[in-house]
C-alpha cells in the first residue's frame, strides 16, 4: 500500500493481516519503479494505492544463479523472493533486485475520481504508476471465459508468474453496495490457474 498525500510518497506497508502491515518506506523508495511524486494536477490530496511488488522471470532466475554461485542460499519462488526483499531491513538490498510494482486498485482516497474500476487504473497510469497491460473490461460470463482461456495460453510466455485471473465488478457504486465478507469482497473473484 503507498500513500500519497499531495502526490507525494508519504509511506508504504505492507497488507500484512489487513489491518497492521509492515513499513517498508525505506525500500519502496529505492525502487525505480515506483514515482516519489505522481504526475498531473488531478491528484487527490490524499490516496492509497494498492499494488504487487513482483520479479521478472528473467530477473528471478539470474538472482538465484548470482546466490547459488556466492553459495548463499536461494529462493523458492519468485513470489517469495519479491517478499522477502521488499521487507529487508537493509535498503540496499532491495535497492539492488530489480523488483517491480504493478497497482490494481485505491484504498482510501480523499475524493471520488472515478465511477468505474477501469477508470482508476487509467488514472494511476496517467498519474505515473505502472498498471497491467493485460487489464480487460468484458461483459458476460463467456467474455470472462474466453479471457482466462487467453491469459492461459499466454501465461508461460509473461514477464512475471500469475496463479489466476481476478474478476472484479467495474461499477464502483456496485462494489460498493456489494461490500464484503470477513477480508473478501463480494464483488470480486479469483479464477486460479491450474498449478505447474
């Protein structure tokens, strides 16, 4: 989570249990991935951005090789990886992997800026932030379908590893109205890979 006050980087934690992450401001901020200021005049006061710190495949694999070589003990997973150097102690280790960001929603924001999903992501990009590429607004089950057939295809030849797709409801009134069960929002799924 980043928090942005007057488009400024302020802090950034972790999801940690939901409601108590970790401060890993130090580390974020070594990553040039992510702006310390956001671009534009549109910029709410203040605002929550959620994202992914994530490896690149590539990236991933010439860590482990480095570690191996210096016979330091190596990662199991890339997703592991991302974790565990994002929440160093040490800003210079995060400094040196070559981690990177991709947002997917808001928490608390100061004022409405947008009446769909889509409508944010397109903002966060326009603000500087990276977003998805591979982000799809479709109608209809069999649209939703088609798409997972599609990234499902795609998937051994991305950049990064993904597990699933997530369908969210576009309309933020609906997400909204829809609200939430424990930590899980009624108003978006997961539809998981199988496991390779």
């Amino acid at each position: 989570n980043l928090f942005f006050v007057n488009g400024y980087l302020q802090n950034a934690t972790t999801r940690g249990d939901g409601i108590t992450g970790e401060d890993v401001t130090h580390n974020i901020r070594t990553l040039k991935s992510i702006p310390l200021k956001l671009f534009g005049n549109d910029v709410p006061h203040e605002i929550e951005i959620r994202g992914e710190i994530y490896f690149p495949k590539d990236e991933f694999t010439k860590l482990n090789k480095d570690l191996h070589e210096l016979g330091k003990k190596t990662f199991a997973n890339a997703r592991n990886a991302a974790a565990g150097s994002i929440r160093q102690l040490d800003a210079k280790v995060a400094a040196s992997r070559p981690l990177r960001l991709s947002c997917y929603a808001i928490g608390y924001c100061s004022k409405t800026i947008g009446i769909n999903h889509s409508d944010i992501l397109q903002l966060l990009a326009a603000w500087g932030l990276p977003v998805s590429a591979y982000n799809q607004t479709l109608t209809g089950v069999e649209a939703c379908l088609e798409y997972y057939k599609d990234m499902s295809s795609k998937r051994a030849d991305l950049p990064y590893e993904i597990d699933g797709i997530v369908y969210k409801v576009n309309s933020l009134a609906l997400q909204n109205s829809l609200g939430f069960v424990a930590r899980s929002p009624r108003w978006a799924i997961a539809h998981k890979f199988p496991a390779h």
